[in-house]
C-alpha cells in the first residue's frame, strides 16, 4: 500500500495508523510509483487549494487518476476526500480530482467553523442478504465494506470548515447546521471527511477495513 507522502497532511500519524491497522506501507512522493499502486491512501489538512495545486506540480494528481483506472483501491482522508470530488470553492473555485461527482462548500449557518471535534454518523444501511433464523429479524448492514463492523451513531473525530453535501455517492453523513456527506464510495474509490487516525478504536477499524479491500 501507497500513502502519499503530502506536505500538507499529518503523514507520520496516519502512517502509524495504517502500520497499526495492519498495512505494508511505503510512504513516498514518485509519481511512477503511485501511478502503478493497487492501493493508495491521499491524507491531507489545510487548504484544498494548496493541496491541489502540490499535486498537480508533482503530476500525482495524474499518477493517481492513472492508478485508479488500472483498479487501484484509493482512500482519501479529510483534505484528501475533498480532493476527489469535482471542485472546492474554498479562495475560489478549484477544480479537484473529479474521481466523485459533488461539489465542496463552506459551512453555513449558526455553529462555529471549523468542526473541531467529535461527531455521530449514520451509515447508509442495507439487509443482509442471507436469510436470518426463524423469530429474528435481518440486520441492517452498512452499505460500505469501508464502515463493516462499525455501529450506526459510532462517533469520529472531524476538523473541517468545509464538506460535501447530498452527493449520490456518499455512504455516511453526520450533522453540522445540516446533514453533510462524511463518507464517500465510487467503485474502488473512497473517502472519509473525518480523521480516522484521531477516531480511536472505530477510526482504526475503518482503516483495517480499507486494508482488508481487494
């Protein structure tokens, strides 16, 4: 596995997280070597637009887009989710990978910006698809291998002015002066507007789920 070794996100604590959920890393900035990646993880904080145009200048932008239509399995995180949508209108408008059709906006409306701080999801959910025993009812299962194990209303940790809202995509939102998308899935590609390496036990299951996908 590939994390991309950006110089706005918080690299060595996500790197820890993935080791600890059970990831081989390589922690790297080549764009050849992410172009032939079958799985990478795009961390980043800060400005979407700072972010972008550092991947555009290293052409990791192409070697990731690259990566995914070869069926690579991509995580963007915080940041990195962001980017994968089409465009931020954070100082502006800045168009983003466009691996996920939806736009980032600001935050609008009586709470303070940024969220800093812990916040409840809830999961799209399905039937599980096995029968259950006579006088029991199917279980709700998330609709994400991303959120396998995880309970509906289990809570991580956000820092964020901005996110993505309604998007056809999304496999869970959480509230913040409205529902907003907390999690994406498009095909192999995901994202998670959270902070799974500052989310304790749930954060670290989401990573080992990622790590577990093939």
């Amino acid at each position: 596995m590939i994390l991309v070794d950006s110089p706005v996100a918080n690299v060595a604590n996500i790197a820890r997280a993935l080791r600890a959920a059970g990831a081989t890393l390589d922690v790297t900035r080549d764009a050849a070597a992410i172009a032939r990646a079958s799985k990478i993880v795009l961390p980043g904080v800060g400005s979407f637009a700072a972010a972008m145009t550092w991947l555009r200048e290293t052409r990791i932008d192409a070697a990731v887009t690259e990566a995914v239509a070869s069926g690579a399995f991509l995580l963007g995180i915080c940041v990195g989710h962001q980017l994968l949508f089409d465009f931020s209108e954070e100082m502006g408008t800045t168009r983003g990978l466009g691996l996920v059709h939806g736009a980032v906006r600001r935050y609008e409306g009586a709470l303070p910006v940024p969220q800093i701080g812990w916040n409840k999801l809830r999961l799209n959910v399905g039937r599980a698809s096995a029968r259950p025993p006579r006088g029991r009812r199917a279980e709700a299962r998330p609709t994400s291998p991303l959120f396998e194990g995880i309970e509906d209303g289990e809570a991580f940790y956000f820092v964020n002015s901005y996110a993505a809202r309604g998007v056809a995509s999304e496999v869970a939102t959480a509230d913040y002066d409205g529902p907003f998308t907390a999690a994406v899935q498009q095909e192999r590609v995901f994202g998670v507007q959270f902070h799974p390496e500052k989310s304790s036990a749930a954060g670290l299951r989401v990573l080992r789920n990622f790590v577990a996908c093939n």
